[in-house]
C-alpha cells in the first residue's frame, strides 16, 4: 500500500469547502491515514463509498465494494490486522450486518472505524434510532467507543478522531452519523496537514520467540506486532491465552474481558469529550447529541432571551457515557432536558445517572425529522 | 448580518439542487461566509419532486433549517401549492411564469422571471435554472455576481459553460432596474 507516495500530496485537501456531510467523512478518513475502505451500497451513506471509490486511488489507498456488509466490515478488520487504517461505511439497516464483525474486531482488539448514518427503517429520513445499538449490539462482552458529530467540520474532526481513538486503544471505533448531517452541503475548514495530530501505531520491540499476542497492562491494549515477519497470532474469537492458546481458563477469560473492557471504561477521562455551554449559572441543563445539539443550542438562545436560565453539555463521545461528569451536574441543576430524535433511549440512560438528584424530562421526536429550536423551546417552558 | 433563508423548488432535473449548491459555494468559499443546503427528492432522475434549502449568514449556522423562508423560487406549481406556505409574510416570491400559471394572492413580493423561455431561446431549456440563478442575485447581497460566474465556470460541465453564463447573464439583466433593499426580501 502506499505505493503512489507522488500522489500523497492529494491526500489533505487543506482549505474552506462547502461540501456534503458524507464527503467531510472521506475527506476526514484520508486526512487521519486511511488507505482501506471496503463497503456495501446502502443510503444515505452512498456518497462515502463514491468518493472513497475516487478518492482513495489518487493516493495508493486500496477501495472495495464488497458483496455485502459482512464482507466489509471483515476485511476492514482483516486489513487493519495487515497494517492498514481501514473504514467502512453503512446505514443502519447494514449496520445490523456488521454486528458480528464489530463483535469479533472488539474481542481480538483490531482498531478499525465504523460510520453509520442512521436513518429510518426503509426510509432516507433522519433519526438517532441506533444510539443503544451502538453501545452493545454485538453478542459478547465488550465496550464501543462511539462519536456523534453534529455538522460537517465535525464529520471531519470527529473521522480523525476516530481514526486515533481506534489505534490507541486498539478498538473498533464507531462514528455515529445521521441522514440529517451526511446529507448536509456545509462550511467544512481543513487544516494543513501540520496541524492534523495522527497517532500512529506501535509496534512491539519483543522478538517473535518473545512476543506474547495478548498480554498487557491492566486496562490497556496489547502491543501489535508487524504482519509479515515471523510473529505467528491467532486472532480468533474464543477465548485466548496471553501467549494466543485457545486452552479454556475460567480465571483467564474473567482477567481478559476485565481487561477488554476496562481499556475503554477505565479510560474515560481520556475518551470522553464534551462541550459545555451555559453551564455556570444553569438552572436546567439540556443533553443532547449529534445533530439534536443545533436546535438546542437556539432553543437556548430563545430561553435565555426570555430569562430562563438553561445551559448544555454536548456529547462528543455518546459512548461510553461521561457518568461522573453528568452525576456532578445533575446535583446541582433544578432538571435535566434529554433531546433526541428516537423513541428516547440515552434518555434513559441519563435518568439512570441523574433521578437520584434531579428530574429528567424528555424531549422527544420520531418523525423523520430533526427538532425544531421552537419545537424545544415549547418543550422546555411546559416543563420549567 | 441577520440569516438569509431561500428554498427553491420544482422537480428534479431542473437544477435546483445544484442551483443552491452554487449559491452556497459562493457564500462559502468566495464570500466566507456560513451556509447550509438541504434538500429533499424523489427518486427519479428527472420529473419528481425537488426542493432544496441554503441558509447564508456571517456566523455558524445551528439549525440547518427554518420554519419560515425569506425567499421562495418557485419553478413548478406544485412546488409552489406545497410550499408557499413555509414563505415569510411579505417575503419574496419569485417564479417562472411558464411553469406557475395560478399564484393564489398573498402578501409578497412576487416576481414573474421568464427563466424557461429565455433559456429555450439562448438554446437549452436546462439552463433555466442559471436564469433564476442571475435574477436572484440581485436579492442576496453578499454574493457578487463575478463570484457567482466564477463558481458556475468551475462547477458545471465545460461544454455547458458558455450556455450557463449567458443564461445567468440574462438572470443578472432581468434584475438590473430593480431596487431591492433587504426590507424587500422580508
């Protein structure tokens, strides 16, 4: 791969763009390293797959349309194991597929990127449905690390971002995309190529007579070895030894998924990204994500210009959920406002965190369509 | 600056999608400016129905869509029976008067753009949409009209060039005695 190294200079498109949600994610893919995208056709999510299809041969990347999801989602993880930074793309009716896949990349801890743009079961129409499927929806134990952006630049930023969390914690990372944002032409700004940070794979300095696949620090990925040269691993998902023995240790498996998830749930402070807005004097805080986030933060305007004092946290990272953070908000807010575009899900999680201390109220919609700022603004006086 | 927000409508193959994106484009990358382009369709290529949103303004845009537009085109009747009623009070209607025969009355300020037969006459019905595309440059201030040629030359393909800036020429020249003031466009 990376065999057209004159073409790299076509790599980062560095400039102001007013381009679709979907092209900031390819675009964002190439500027994190991406040389593997194999993916099945499924919209809202098609204009990946298309530019990808352009794109990634104008820079020695490798572009598949598999015959199918399972086909895709394996061989992104089959090339992620060879070395590549590999993505694939689906909506959410192939994003069911994937499952297995992603099950399989999280116990053998391949990094690897998943966008899915959510849409409306059979229908283009936008939604947050797949919130919790994201979290567990594969069988197994296991923790996702998964992004919402809410715009195009984010689409972009939040590729990147995915691209590095991925290789540092050796994890499927998902991208938790939407018809509304993927199908959204919008100011994205892509910086030099200088100012992007990648984080690059280690490899281990052990020898291959050395080297044990899966041993590591506790709450920490094991260290890759290079494919190729003389170190043998088993990447199976039954349960492994250290050294890559598929012995059955009851003690073994306990320690290993203690590990597999404590990576990501023990590294939270790291993961989990927010944004706060208001926050200071808020007498009432709203939680949103993704694209819900935009008519929110006018609906706070709307409130604020009426004297209702209404902050936000804005969820980058969805999963996994910033439990302490959320916790110590709720002890001293008045209510919590939940705003999404699905029956209410994370709502639930959030009244989970936050009923001991405050209220929750939720600010649903399943329609097909994103809310709008009075929609939310209508929502929060009925409950202030 | 306060937020501009157009739809433009009618069915698809008309270029309306490609209408906003050249707007956007040059609100974005000429004028530096914010937008934001939505759209809807069905799915054929050519005769389903077409709608497509831009909001313009000088700051980040949160909702990327509004309840009320300030400038409505209207390249269909039925795009105009669906939609006029998204269109602000005493905001701006513009439409092709070939393909909009019944405008009910309503409080707005109505153009009537020949944007069809003018384009049949420079040679190609298709390149309507450059005509409307002239003409409502005139309405969105911040976008200059050597920006707007600039983007269209860089946009479509090279053999349709030629067709599409006199197309938008004629747009420019429809427009050229009226006196627009932003209270005008609503």
């Amino acid at each position: 791969m990376n065999k057209n190294i004159k073409h790299e200079g076509r790599r980062i498109k560095s400039g102001i763009h007013f381009i679709l949600g979907n092209y900031a994610v390819v675009e964002g893919a190439l500027a994190a390293g991406c040389n593997y995208f194999a993916g099945y056709p499924i919209t809202p999510a098609n204009e990946i797959s298309e530019l990808m299809s352009k794109r990634l041969p104008e820079v020695g990347g490798i572009f598949v349309q598999g015959e199918d999801e399972l086909f895709s989602i394996y061989s992104v993880i089959s090339a992620s194991l060879a070395g590549a930074k590999s993505m694939t793309a689906t909506a959410s009716a192939g994003f069911n597929y994937m499952q297995e896949g992603i099950g399989y990349a999280s116990a053998v801890e391949v990094p690897c990127v998943i966008i899915d743009v959510q849409r409306c079961r059979g229908e283009n129409f936008a939604t947050q449905a797949d919130v919790m499927q994201m979290r567990w929806g594969a069988s197994g134990d296991y923790e996702s690390i998964v992004l919402a952006p809410s715009s195009a630049q984010e689409l972009f930023d939040f590729t990147i971002l995915a691209f590095n969390l991925a290789e540092e914690f050796r994890n499927p990372v998902i991208v938790m995309s939407e018809t509304t944002i993927a199908l959204m032409r919008e100011r994205v700004e892509i910086p030099e190529k200088e100012s992007i940070e990648i984080y690059k794979r280690m490899y281990t300095s052990l020898t291959p007579e050395e080297y044990l696949p899966f041993k590591a620090k506790n709450n920490s990925p094991p260290e890759f070895a290079p494919m190729g040269k003389g170190y043998h691993t088993l990447y199976t998902l039954n349960y492994r030894n250290e050294d890559g023995t598929m012995d059955w240790d009851a003690q073994g498996y306990k320690k290993l998924y203690q590990r597999i998830t404590g990576k990501i749930s023990e590294n939270k402070d790291k993961i989990c990204i927010t944004e706060s807005y208001f926050l200071n004097d808020a007498d009432a805080v709203i939680i949103a994500y993704g694209s819900e986030v935009r008519p929110a933060l006018d609906a706070i305007e709307m409130a604020r210009n009426d004297g209702l004092k209404i902050g936000m946290l804005k969820l980058i990272t969805v999963w996994p959920i910033h439990e302490n953070l959320i916790k110590e908000i709720a002890k001293n807010i008045r209510r919590i406002f939940v705003v999404e575009m699905n029956i209410g899900k994370y709502a639930k999680e959030i009244e989970r965190l936050c009923l001991p201390f405050c209220p929750v109220t939720n600010i649903t919609k399943n329609m097909g369509i994103i809310h709008t700022k009075e929609e939310i603004y209508a929502a929060i006086k009925e409950a202030w | 600056m306060k937020p501009l927000s157009v739809r433009i409508g009618g069915f698809g193959g008309q270029g309306i999608i490609l209408t906003a994106i050249i707007l956007g484009t040059a609100a974005v990358k000429k004028g530096n400016l914010y937008a934001v382009q939505t759209q809807s369709y069905g799915s054929e290529a050519r005769g389903g129905e077409c709608q497509a949103e831009l909001i313009i303004s000088d700051k980040p845009i949160n909702s990327p869509t509004t309840e009320y537009k300030d400038i409505f085109v209207a390249l269909f009747q039925s795009a105009l029976d669906k939609y006029l009623i998204t269109l602000k009070k005493k905001g701006t209607l513009i439409v092709d008067p070939k393909l909009v025969t019944k405008i009910p009355s309503i409080e707005a300020n109505i153009y009537q753009v020949p944007a069809t037969e003018t384009a049949i006459k420079l040679g190609n019905r298709i390149a309507a949409n450059m005509v409307v595309l002239g003409f409502l440059q005139k309405f969105i201030k911040m976008i200059s009209k050597e920006d707007l040629r600039e983007v269209i030359t860089s946009m479509v393909p090279k053999k349709f060039i030629d067709i599409n800036l006199k197309a938008f020429d004629a747009g420019v020249h429809f427009a050229e005695d009226l006196e627009i003031t932003m209270e005008d466009i609503g």
